[in-house]
C-alpha cells in the first residue's frame, strides 16, 4: 500500500513544524543545555527505576498475601480431610473469606460467616496436572462492595469427607495495592528530587562557567592596539583555568608576532627608503642639467644599476622571511654536509683559503636549497672579515649534525654576537668592509637553522682567533636517500653584519 502524495506532504510539514517549534523551545546557553540534558537522563532513569520499583512492590505485597491465603486453605484441607465442619470455617487472623466448593458442581459444602449463604467465589479450577489456582475475583459476590477486589487462592482436594473438592481462601487488596497512595507518594519525591537536582545543576554550573563570562568581556575588549591584555586566569585547575592560559600563551605569541612584524615594517621600510632616496636625487639631478655631459650619465646609470642590485637583494632577503614567517615546509632530502661544503665551495684556489675538516659523512633532512643559503650566509660572512684563512668543520654531537665557519678575523664583541642576528643590524666594521649589505644574511640563516629543528651561534674561534658561526641541525641516520630534482641554480649569497 503506497502513501498518496499528500500524506507525503504532511508528514513532511508535521516535521518541519516540530523542527521548528524544536528550534524555538531548545535551550540556548551551555547552562541551560546542560541541566535540559542532565534532567531528561535523569528522569529517564528515575521513570524506569520508579516503574520497576512499583512493580517489585506490588508483586513482593501481592505474593506475602496469596501465602497466607494459602496457609490458611492448606489447614482446611488438612481438616476435611478427617472430618467434615458441622458450623462454619473457623476465620484465620489475616483471611476471613473461606469456602469448600464442589469441583464439578460448585456447590458451596462449607464456608466462612463472612461468605455464609453466598454462591462460590470462583468458577475457575486449578489446570489439569495442578493443585493450586490463583486468581483476583471482584464484585458483589465477594461479601464486599462492588469496587472491591479479592485475592483467591484455591487447592484442589480429593478423598475428603466432602468428596473432590476445592478449598478457596480469599483477603481483600492489601491497601498499598488497592490504591494509588505508593504511586502518589513516589512521583511526588521524584519530582522534588528532580527539582532540587535542576536547581543544584543550574547553580553549579553557572559557578563554573561565571570565569567564561570574564574571560569573555576580557577578549570584547582586545584588539590589535591592545594585545598585551591577557585573560583573567580562574584559581581552579579545571579545563577553563587550561583554557584561559593557553589562550594567553597565544596572545603572548600573537602580541610578539604583531611587535615583530611591526619592528620589521619599520625596518624595511627604512632601508628601503635610502636607497630610492638616493636613485631619486641623482634623476632629478640628472634631468635638471640642460647639458648632461655623458661620461656624467655613464657614472649615474652605473650607481643607478647599483642601487637596483642592493633593492633587489633586500627585496629577496625580504620574501625569505617572509616564506620563513609563514612557516611553510619546503621539499626535503637526505643531504651529507662534507660533501655539500666540498661541492658547493671548492676548497682550492682562493682568498682568503678555505680549509674543510670532517671526520666522515654527517646527515640531515633538510631542503638543500636552504642548507646551502646557510652556509654561503656563513662562508660570506667569514670571507669579508678573514685575514688570510676560513676553517670549516663537519661533525656531530650528541644526536646533532655541527658546521662550525671559523675565521682569523677581529672577531665580534662577546655583547654584540646576538645582536648581528637582528634584521637589518649592522656592526660598525661590517658597514665598512660592505657599504651594500643589508643586515638580513644572518637573520634569514638563524631562521632557517630554527626551521630545521636546529640553532645557529656566534662566538669566539679558539682556533683562528677570529668569529666562529655554530650551525646545528637534527642529525640524519642512515646513508642518502634519492633526491628528488631541484632546481639547478644556487641561492645568491646575501651580505652579513659581522
């Protein structure tokens, strides 16, 4: 049988009515939801566990009752059995209703004064193979009002005085049964124990959330002007105080990350604008001689080609760290760092002389463009200030791979070797061994070694006398893995403030 297609239609609008209507009556707030949710499970289970109760109550009741109804048929008809009652059934304490009926023919033989005259109580028998019958009679015919019900409890007798007979023992309802007084009372203190339980949920959990509520109005407040705030940070040591302070770790790293960018803005900016200074005043000097003499132009095309080169390395020193700030993971490889200072600064003819120590292969995963950066940073930096010799050593310690860049240079002062790691920092001797440099060459190098899981220092050569550069990088186990293809091209060698 198929729905006609407007049954479809209302049973779809039946849905979306109760969706809705869901809508509007959900609660809105975690305080809410949560006492809504811990409320309905636990009505839920008081419900099931109220209905159980009951029904364990009135079976448990019911059944001490029918036993002593039973008690008392078992005593008549142990009596019967000898001799038959010539007045009537003596009334038990507990059960005063009490007849000997015929089985087949449900006279009454004998019976209680409380039933005396009156038809047989029940017309039922025991099954075949059975001896005793339960059953619940109601009516007038119980000896009581109309509304009150009797619980019967019937033994099948033979060879009795009477002949085959039925003995039935009847007692009225006990009262926890007959009315509603259990039912009553216990929904009455599942419905106070949920209230108190709601009003305990709702106080409880509008305490917890309270320092949300201030953490909240902490962060309506803050903004890129603002972001040395921080969160207030409740004394509890639940997920809310967790939250608090990892949020104020972020604003710390956010608020550091904000100052850098802002420091780096500015210093950009800076070296930017002398060099565009500069092209600018020469073009306007040039432009305003009626008679430019052309060895004049020469010279100035010359300085102009100059300034271009220097805003083109710092425009590309520029876009390094900022790929470096981004975070992005470029294309790694197993790389052996003997080798690649062999391969890619030939260690023969050249000044200053450049000397390679290593005592076998020493491996890192790293983006080989990046690595050679670094080292060309180094090897730079330590060709402009040398006298006469570079040494580079290779090696490894304690789970790292170690390229120490030593030169016989005047060295850097101990309270300067952190300062040549700012961007656009320049010591007095490297402005005047390289007017064009632009302070970014170690920066961009102690980044990349960062990137890499790695450190980058300045310090005192004990072996030369003059700087030593320490770049450590995570070692790489195990013999180089296949390459993937890189680009054939060499990073440019910035300039470096040693």
């Amino acid at each position: 049988m198929t729905n006609a297609p407007g049954d479809n239609g209302r049973v779809s609008g039946w849905d979306d009515g109760l969706r809705r209507a869901w809508e509007r009556i959900r609660p809105r707030s975690i305080r809410a939801q949560v006492t809504f949710t811990a409320l309905a499970g636990l009505a839920f289970l008081i419900g099931v566990g109220l209905f159980l109760t009951l029904f364990f109550i009135r079976e448990t009741v019911m059944a001490q009752v029918r036993d002593r109804a039973a008690e008392e048929a078992l005593q008549v008809a142990d009596h019967i059995a000898a001799e038959p009652y010539t007045g009537p059934i003596p009334e038990g304490e507990a059960v005063l209703r009490i007849q000997v009926v015929a089985r087949d023919s449900g006279e009454v033989l004998a019976s209680s004064n409380t039933l005396e005259g009156r038809p047989q109580l029940t017309s039922e028998r025991p099954l075949p193979g059975e001896s005793r019958l339960d059953t619940t009679v109601c009516g007038p015919g119980t000896g009581v009002d109309s509304q009150t019900c009797l619980l019967v409890v019937g033994y099948s007798v033979d060879d009795t005085v009477y002949g085959d007979v039925v003995v039935l023992a009847a007692t009225g309802m006990p009262q926890i049964v007959a009315t509603r007084t259990l039912e009553a009372t216990m929904l009455v203190t599942s419905a106070a124990l949920l209230v108190a339980t709601g009003l305990v949920i709702w106080i409880g959990v509008g305490r917890a959330l309270r320092p949300v509520e201030a953490i909240r109005a902490q962060l309506d407040t803050l903004s890129v002007s603002a972001l040395d705030r921080r969160l207030p940070v409740p004394d509890s040591q639940d997920e809310i105080a967790h939250l608090a302070r990892t949020a104020n770790d972020s604003l710390e790293r956010m608020e550091e990350a904000v100052n850098r960018q802002r420091r780096f803005v500015s210093d950009a900016s800076h070296e930017l604008r002398n060099p565009i200074a500069g092209m600018r005043t020469r073009l306007e000097v040039e432009l305003s001689d009626p008679d430019p003499d052309p060895r004049m132009r020469e010279m100035l095309l010359t300085g102009l080609l100059s300034d271009t080169e220097r805003l083109e390395n710092i425009v590309s020193d520029l876009l390094e760290l900022a790929r470096l700030d981004s975070g992005a993971t470029p294309v790694q490889e197993t790389i052996e760092l003997a080798g690649l200072v062999s391969e890619e600064f030939a260690t023969g003819r050249r000044a200053p002389e450049l000397r390679l120590h290593s005592s076998g292969p020493v491996y890192v995963y790293a983006n080989r463009l990046r690595v050679v950066r670094v080292l060309t940073n180094l090897i730079a930096n330590a060709t402009r200030h040398a006298e006469s010799r570079i040494d580079v050593i290779v090696r490894r310690e304690e789970g790292f791979a170690v390229v120490e860049v030593h030169d016989d240079g005047a060295g850097i002062p101990p309270g300067e070797r952190e300062r040549v790691f700012e961007r656009f920092s320049r010591l007095r001797e490297s402005r005047e061994r390289d007017p064009g440099g632009s302070g970014l060459g170690l920066p961009i190098s102690r980044e990349i070694a960062q990137a890499h899981g790695g450190s980058l220092l300045a310090g005192h050569s004990e072996l030369l006398g003059g700087a030593a550069f320490v770049l450590r990088i995570p070692e790489h186990a195990g013999p180089p893995e296949q390459s993937p293809e890189r680009p054939s091209e060499h990073p440019r060698g910035p300039d470096h403030p040693a």
